[in-house]
C-alpha cells in the first residue's frame, strides 16, 4: 500500500458498485468536502475505487483535478471485491460507545448534524433512549427509530423486511 495523488480522472467505480448515492447525499457530502476538503485517501487498486466512491463523486462535482489514494496496487480481483464488500458492511456492523455518542449529539447544532448526517429528531430519540447501543443496524432494528427509514429515490418510509433487503 502506498499513499500517492492521482488525476481524479484516473480512477473509476468498480462495476459491481454496490452502494448508490442519489442527488440529496452528493449535494451534503459535497458541502462537507467543500468545508473540510479531502481529509482522508480513498482506496483503489488498479485504477479502481474500492473504498470511497462518495468521495470520489464529490470532489470530482467541485471540480478536482487530483485526489489522494491509498494504492493497493494491481491485487485479483476476487481480493478487491471482498475489501469493497466488507467497507461497505463495517457500517452495518459497527457498533458505537453509546455514552460516547449521547455526549456528542447533545454538544452538536442541528445544522452540524446534518453535516453528520443525523435529524434533529434522530438525535433526540438516540439521546433519551438509555443504554441504547447506537449504530446502522441498531437503529434500523430500534421500534423508536423505524418509522425514520426512508427511501430517497422513491419516497418509501417505513419499517425495513426483516431479510434485511433495502429498498
């Protein structure tokens, strides 16, 4: 692995992109990027983004000639598919220090949780719910926080299947 600035029009998304961004999340990331600039390197392999696609889009929407990467480079293909896999997961499978997070979100303006990408109304569930481990999945399980789910592309709200398929 090595860090290395690349042409941004080097790079492309992998094929089997498993994780789409509508409109709405590009315009937030891209105003976060805008505020914060690139804070950390995507990763890719042979030209292709395996870990940071966002980012990729964001900075190539504020016009960005060149970005950081973390070069893994030229590894099989089965091997890029399982890191883009498991970095797409680690979100549904992390869990988060709860108290840790309570403290956070009382000590944020509304304005800087959007940023982070939590509703004032999210927030406030998070907060009050005591001992509540915070995470994805956990607040894609919590019965307070399902009717929150939404599906931006189609307008979709409710509580997700139980097979865990998303819409």
């Amino acid at each position: 692995m090595r860090l290395i600035q690349v042409p941004i029009d080097s790079l492309r998304p992998p094929d089997y992109l498993t994780r789409r961004h509508d409109s709405a999340q590009l315009a937030r990331f891209l105003a976060a990027y805008r505020k914060n600039g690139q804070y950390q390197p995507i990763v890719a392999a042979g030209g292709e983004i395996l870990c940071g696609t966002l980012v990729w889009q964001a900075m190539k929407a504020a016009g960005e000639t060149r970005i950081w990467v973390n070069d893994l480079g030229d590894i099989p293909p089965e091997k890029r598919k399982e890191i883009r896999y498991l970095d797409n997961q680690i979100f549904d499978i992390e869990t988060w220090d709860a108290e840790a997070m309570k403290r956070l979100l009382m000590d944020t303006d509304a304005a800087a949780l959007s940023e982070i990408g939590f509703t004032k109304e999210e927030a406030e569930l998070l907060v009050n719910d005591e001992g509540a481990a915070v995470s994805r999945a956990a607040r894609g399980r919590s019965k307070k926080l399902k009717t929150l789910w939404k599906c931006d592309a189609c307008g979709w709200q409710g509580e997700l299947p139980k097979t865990g398929a998303r819409t």
